[in-house]
C-alpha cells in the first residue's frame, strides 16, 4: 500500500505543489521559503509499481535522482511564481 508522498512522476502533483506554493508566497512576506526535501522516503515511491515504472522508462536510476528531478521542476515553478524569494532545501 503506498503510503502518502507525492508522486513525482504525475503532472497533478506540480498542479497542486504550484496552487500550495502561490498561497505560501501570498501568505508570507519572508525573503525565504522553506521546501523542506529530508522528510521524504524512497520506499514509499518503492510501493507504487506506475513509480517504478516511470522511472525505468525515463532512465532515473534510483530514488535521489527522482527527488531531485522533483526538487528541480518545484524550483522551477517557484521561480515562476516568485522571482525574488529565495527557495531553501534541506537535504540529509
């Protein structure tokens, strides 16, 4: 059973990461936005066979590579939304 993180391989998870990050950006006036990234677990992704298979077709070897991939399409988008905030990540 998969277990709840978002699934990186649909377009409908940027859809709602981008209305999620519009309200952040409205919400706060910091000069910074926080995205997190140590809370996630590969073996969640490994539970959904579309992951695994999305990832073989796209050639992303394992799960560092899909956050990053996912962490870069968020920059993207948050940088869209707000040019001048800067995005922080933690990563373990």
């Amino acid at each position: 059973m998969y277990t709840g993180q978002f699934d990186p391989t649909l377009e409908s998870t940027y859809d709602l990461v981008n209305e999620v990050m519009k309200y952040v950006n409205t919400s706060f006036s910091d000069s910074y936005v926080h995205f997190g990234g140590d809370e996630t677990l590969g073996i969640c992704w490994n539970l959904k066979p579309s992951i695994s298979q999305w990832m073989k077709e796209n050639n992303v070897a394992n799960y560092t590579e899909l956050q990053v991939l996912y962490r870069r399409k968020q920059k993207q988008l948050w940088r869209k939304i707000s040019p001048t905030k800067k995005a922080i990540y933690w990563a373990n």
